[in-house]
C-alpha cells in the first residue's frame, strides 16, 4: 500500500531558510505535549491538501527554541502566514477548517487597496 501524500514539511532550526527562501509558507508551531496542538494538527493538515503554491511547515518549538525565539511564539498551538520572508500574519491558538481557510486567505490577498477613477 502506497503513503498517503504528506502535504506538510518539518521545518526545523537548520533547514528554515532554505525550505522558506520567496515562498509562501503557513507554518504551524507546535510541541508533542501540547493538547490543542493535537487535535489542530489533523486541521492543519487537511487544510495543507488545498493550497498547491503554498508550502505548509510545522516547527516542533521544543527541538527547535531558535525558530519559536525568532517569530516571538509563546503560546502553542502558533499559526504564522509569511510571504518572501515577510509575516503577514501571525495568530496563537488552534481553529477549525473553516476559521484556517479564512485567516490564510485573508493574509495572501493583503491589504485592501483603494482604487481611483478619474
């Protein structure tokens, strides 16, 4: 029998850089202990199967403090939504599918942008 696709990355204090380098990344910080860590990461997941252009990661903040020092996490289950090296949102706690979807494309569109006709 065949694995099922993985659709999400490990990504770790030594491998961060060059996994992330211009792309868009939704990464989630999580520890084996952590119950809402838990029952977010088949959410996570699932979600991951939708987006084709967009690299989903989990950091694993216990083996790797450098990463979960960098981004400011102190509180897990941490989602954080960066585009070309840039956070463009970044949201402590678990969510369902739907609050998931929401946040992530909310954060690819950016900010509304108005438009002017003369």
């Amino acid at each position: 029998m065949v694995a099922p696709y993985v659709a999400t990355k490990e990504l770790t204090d030594s491998n961060f850089t060059e996994a992330t380098a211009g792309k868009t990344v939704v990464i989630d910080f999580w520890a084996d202990w952590c119950g809402p860590c838990r029952s977010f990461a088949p959410v996570f997941t699932k979600v991951s199967a939708e987006y084709d252009d967009v690299i989903f990661g989990k950091v694993d903040v216990d083996a790797n403090p450098g990463l979960a020092q960098a981004f400011g996490v102190t509180a897990i289950p941490t989602l954080v939504v960066m585009k070309n090296n840039t956070v463009l949102h970044s949201q402590p706690g678990a969510m369902n599918e739907k609050s998931l979807r929401s946040t992530i494309d909310k954060a690819l569109q950016g900010p509304k942008r108005m438009t002017f006709q003369f």
